[in-house]
C-alpha cells in the first residue's frame, strides 16, 4: 500500500484553508487540517473534512463528448478541440469577435483563469470575458 | 467590488483574516458567517472571547446573529438608509473621527449634510431597525479603537449593491477604522478563487492585477507580452452576455466551470439565451444543467488532479498540488485550455506546466510580480507584493489610499426593484446553507454533506404560517411574476415576518427560477436577496 499525504487548498469557500489531502494507492480517501496554516489552524468545517468526496463520484466526467443529432458522444480529444477550435474561428470570421463570449471560473485556478482570458483577448479577440463573482 | 474601488480605489479585502482576532467591534452585515465561512467565523469568536463586540444587522438571525452581543433585523434592501442613519448618530455626537476625515478622505460636509435627513426616527421607519438599536450600534463602533467591518453577498446582490458597499466605506472612514490593523472593510469572497479570478482580469474591463483594457499604455504592454493586437473597448458582463444571446446578438460561448443554469436569476430566461446559441462549449467534472445544452462537453479535473495557485478572500496567493492522476481521459483545465489556444493557430500558447503560466503572469502582473512558486513554499504573502524581496501587504490604504484621499460618498436610499403588493405579498431572499456550496456540482455529489440536507426548502415565519396554516415540512408552492417552484417549508424565526428564504443550491425547487434579474447600475450584479412573491399551501 502507498499512502501520500499532499498539502493543497480548500476548493470551497474564500476561507482558503489549507489541508493535506489523503491519498491512498492513487486515490483521494480522506482530508488531515493542516495545524500550521494562518486561517484554519488545524480545524476544517464539515465541507472541507469532506472535500475528497466528490472527486471519485462515479458521474464525473471522463471523455470528451459532442453532440451529434441532439445526443452526446464520445469523441477523442483530437476531434474535441479540432471541431471547438474550428467552431470558434468560424464564429469569429463571420459574426465578428464580440459575438462569443467567454464565461471564467472562480473554482478554477488562477493560472486557468488566466489562459481562458488571454483565450478570449489574445486569440478570439473580445473582452467578453466574465465570471460569476457578480453573482 | 465597484463600490470598494470607488470609495477606496482598491477592491479587496483591506485587512487579511489574522487581524480579526485583535478588533474591539465587528460589525457584520450581509453575511452568513458560521454556515459559509466557517473558519474566519471561529476567528471573530475568538475576538470575541477576547473582549470585541460582535454586531450583527441581517434579515435572517442566522447563528452568527444569536451569538451576536447586537442582533439588528432590517427590511430587505435597506442598507443605504440605516447606514446613513448610523453615520447620523455618529457624526451629531461628535464621535467621529476629525484627524481622518480631514487628512485622509474627500466630500465630508456633502456626507454630513446627506445623512442630516436620516434621523434614527426615521430609519426605524425605513429598515425596521429600532431607532434606541441604531444609536446603540452607533456607539459601539465609533466608539471602537480598532472597528472591523465584514459583509459579504447580502450587501451586494441588491440594485443598490455598489451604494451600499460605497456607505459601508462611508461608515469606515468616519470614524477612521482603515488603514490600520484589524479594522477596514473586508468583503468575504464565497468560491476559493473568486479573489483570483479577478485579479487574473476574468472580466470584461481589466487585464491582471486590474490593468484597464482601454488604457492604450497597458494595452500596448499586454499587446507586446502576447504577441497580438487586442481590442481597447470594455466586454460584455455575464448578465450583458445572457440578454445578448436571448436577444440573437451572441452566437457561440464558452463555460469554463460555471453553472449559469443554475447560478443566474431567472432561469427560464438562461435557459432561452443558451438554446438560442449557436455554438456552446462546457467544460466540467459532471454534465452540469448548463453541460447538457452544449454541443461540445470538455471533462476538466478536481483541484486534486491539478497543480496551480489561488488566491484566498484575503489576497493570499497559496499552491494547488497535484495528489492523483486525472480520472479517466479528463484533463486539468490549464492544459485543456493551452491545447485549445494551440489549435487555434496561436503560437504563445505552448505551455508545459501551471509554473509556466505563473511566470507569465508574474512578468505583466505588478501586485504578483514578487509572488514566486518559490517564496510561497515557505512564506504567507498577501498582495501587492511587487518585488522578489517585498514582504507582501497584510492590510490596504495605510498612510494613503489607492485612489489618494478616500471618497466620501453622499448616497439616497432607493427601495428594491420589486415591493410586495396584492398579487404577490410576500418577500423571498436566498443564499446559502453550511453543507452545500453554490450549484452544488461538488457537494450534491459528497454523500456526507448529502445526507445531512437532501432537497430544497423554504423558511418561513410562524406568524405568516400559522395564518396560512402550513406546518413543517409541508410541501408548499412560492411563485414570482418569473416562475413557480414547490419546496418543503421549514417553519422558523430566523426569517421575519412577509419574508421567505430558499437557499439556492437545489435544481429542484431551484430559488433562481423566482428571483428579479434587475441589475446594480454599476456593478451588473442581479437582485438576488430581495424579490417579491406569493406563497400558497398546495
């Protein structure tokens, strides 16, 4: 048996607790609060012990999936990005930049975040770029 | 965040979670604190043990509410009014702060004669707040060494959300509790990266670190940085975007892990608007209510597939470290989105690890420049933090503002966009509860916080059940001029009287089909808290 213990942070809320994450035979099995960290001083609320829950899920998506006559199907990443990036240029070329927009995530990290906005300004060109901190 | 920038200059956080221990007065508003920040919730306590006042002025008497040593209920919607009541009181006693206000801030007497008219008779009439409270309250805080301020979406998801953030800055600064430690105004970001998704210019008007887009300097510097010319004219917000694609004008989006479908006010309308789009691409861990209407679906990863940075409500940068392989072919979302950048035909986008973008970021971003992988492996660094050998910032404005002097803003209160009347009496407002979070993508699927709370309900008042005759648990019907949705009723004292709460994590019985889209003037944020509707036995 191989057991790891990795030091990340809190997907819930702003708190911004840290915790190692358990990780047994290469999965995610349990939470350990951290006793150094400045916010959570070795204590977690009820979401965070159970962060490693969901990770599992069975429901998580696993392949890369278009819709073809109104149903998804599985498709390789090749062909995923191939038909989004294709999609997209086209979008551009007729309609014009600012008729796409690009939707950001405060779950996902900042270097995501960056690329999705440098995505938005650098390559399809428009500023409609947002995330829900509004909401 | 607009109202922080206006007021200040700078919107964030001004003083980082330690500091809270060391306050006199927290004055919360607007913020749940016990159920959804727990942990800085266990701080404020701690503070108070050591002696601080706790106030709490909520429409819900929440647990932080109870352990408050001042609980105040005001009407939905009227911040404005007994905010400018307290700076009332504050300024005819003579408590406020005169060294501040005359160094340090801009617009004193347009303030003192504003809130001239906002007598604490007065606001009782307006907020329902109990004009011997206001006073009361008034006191404990100006009369604070070190006064802290904490709100958090309760204050911002009104129409007024910007005026009301501008007046708790008002009430800061008279009385001189910025700048300093364990005082400010400190809003309470709900996801773990909202702080750093704004900061990383997620939105339509900045690139990082809050560079404007149509500054032609730092345009030029982001031009030269990407190799690109870039567009110099403010995007659409995500409530600009929705209309938009409602209205035809928006034909393809993509969703990098967001859940409008649930997420956004109005449902069946966001629902229309993503339909309406020619192309939409998702990218989740589950088929989300918005992934099932895209054409293309994109498996991205949890945080314990990635490595990467986030940056906590207080502007601490902090690690994301991989803990276990991707599940199945899903792929973290940094390389997702650099795979996609490089089959768009862009050069710059080769990227061989989340280090590698920091970099770049570290390279056009001043306020993360002195930020390394390297330096947070061992230290806590808040930003600004410029520079390799830069302490980084635990507290904002000290000695001077962002902006120079603080501003001082003169604010009328408006009422909510939609008041109760005949066909719909009553009052909904919404929020979130401690074993779910948001849509509940991450939750709903944890089976212990799903077993602790499976489905939706509604709060309501004894009073206003018993003249209904619904009792707990009945399943019971709340309709808007939006839509209608059934929820089981949770009959309670948390909630005053003519006011529901739903929480809004649950696609059925999903608050969002009933609350007003109406938008703050500035800020775009929609009137999540306060909607009027009618509740019905069925």
């Amino acid at each position: 048996m191989n057991c790891d213990f990795v030091l990340t942070t809190c997907p819930y809320c702003g708190c911004g607790c840290n915790f190692y994450l358990q990780v047994i035979d290469g999965k995610a099995v349990g939470v350990v609060p951290c006793k150094t960290h400045p916010v959570s001083k070795g204590t977690l609320c009820i979401k965070g012990w159970n962060a490693h829950q969901f990770v599992h899920d069975e429901k998580r998506l696993t392949k890369p999936l278009i819709k073809k006559s109104g149903r998804f199907e599985e498709v390789s990443w090749d062909e995923a990005l191939d038909y989004t990036a294709k999609r997209m240029l086209e979008i551009k070329e007729k309609t014009g930049p600012d008729s796409f927009g690009f939707l950001s995530s405060a779950k996902c990290t900042n270097e995501e975040n960056y690329l999705l906005m440098k995505l938005s300004r650098g390559v399809m060109g428009t500023n409609n770029v947002d995330h829900c901190a509004r909401l | 965040m607009a109202g922080l920038v206006a007021s200040f200059g700078s919107g964030a956080m001004t003083n980082s979670i330690d500091e809270f221990e060391d306050a006199d007065c927290i004055l919360i508003t607007g913020s749940n604190t016990t159920e959804n920040h727990p942990l800085i919730a266990n701080r404020i306590l701690r503070a108070q043990e050591k002696g601080a006042k706790v106030i709490v002025i909520d429409p819900r008497k929440t647990q932080i509410g109870d352990l408050a040593d001042i609980y105040a209920r005001q009407n939905l919607g009227s911040d404005v009014a007994w905010l400018n009541g307290l700076i009332n009181v504050i300024i005819s006693e003579g408590w406020y702060d005169k060294e501040f206000v005359s160094g340090r801030t801009e617009g004193f007497e347009e303030l003192k004669a504003k809130v001239a008219d906002y007598t604490p008779d007065k606001i009782e009439q307006i907020s329902g707040i109990p004009a011997a409270t206001i006073k009361q309250i008034a006191e404990a805080y100006a009369k604070a060494e070190n006064g802290s301020i904490v709100y958090c979406m309760g204050i911002t998801q009104h129409i007024s959300g910007t005026d009301n953030v501008m007046s708790l800055a008002n009430l800061a600064m008279v009385t001189g509790n910025v700048g300093k430690r364990s005082t400010g105004v400190n809003p309470l970001r709900g996801q773990n990266n909202v702080q750093g998704a704004c900061d990383l210019g997620a939105l339509p008007n900045v690139f990082t670190g809050y560079q404007a887009v149509i500054n032609d300097e730092l345009r030029a510097k982001f031009e030269k940085a990407w190799g690109v010319k870039l567009d110099g004219k403010v995007g659409q917000t995500i409530m600009e975007m929705m209309n938009n694609a409602h209205d035809g004008k928006l034909a393809g989006m993509y969703v990098m892990a967001e859940n409008p479908m649930l997420s956004d006010p109005d449902i069946n309308h966001v629902r229309e608007a993503l339909e309406n789009l020619d192309f939409l691409v998702v990218q989740d861990i589950f088929m989300t209510e918005t992934a099932q209407l895209a054409d293309v679906v994109l498996p991205g990863t949890t945080y314990a597939e990635k490595d990467g940075t986030i940056t906590n409500t207080d502007r601490t940068v902090q690690r994301c470290r991989k803990a276990i392989e991707p599940i199945g072919d899903s792929k973290p979302d940094w390389e997702i989105l650099a795979l996609l950048g490089q089959k768009m035909g862009i050069s710059n986008f080769d990227y061989n690890s989340p280090e590698d973008v920091y970099k770049e970021i570290m390279a056009v971003t001043p306020i993360y420049a002195g930020i390394s992988y390297e330096r947070i492996e061992n230290e806590t660094l808040h930003w600004p933090c410029p520079t390799a050998d830069h302490p980084g910032t635990l507290f904002l404005h000290s000695g001077t503002f962002s902006r120079g002097l603080g501003a001082l803003k003169s604010i009328d209160y408006r009422e909510p966009a939609e008041m109760p009347d005949n066909d719909y009496p009553m009052q909904l407002t919404t929020g979130r509860m401690m074993f779910h979070f948001h849509t509940g993508t991450m939750t709903r699927n944890s089976p212990a916080l799903h077993k602790e709370v499976k489905e939706s309900y509604v709060e309501v008042n004894p009073s206003d059940a018993k003249e209904q005759g619904i009792v707990e648990d009945e399943k019971i019907s709340i309709a808007s001029r939006r839509g209608q949705i059934e929820a089981k009723a949770r009959i309670t004292n948390k909630v005053g009287r003519g006011v529901v709460f739903i929480p809004f994590h649950f696609v059925e019985g999903a608050a969002n089909v009933l609350t007003n889209p109406a938008l703050d003037p500035v800020a775009k944020i929609p009137e999540y808290k306060v909607c009027a509707v009618k509740v019905e036995k069925i």
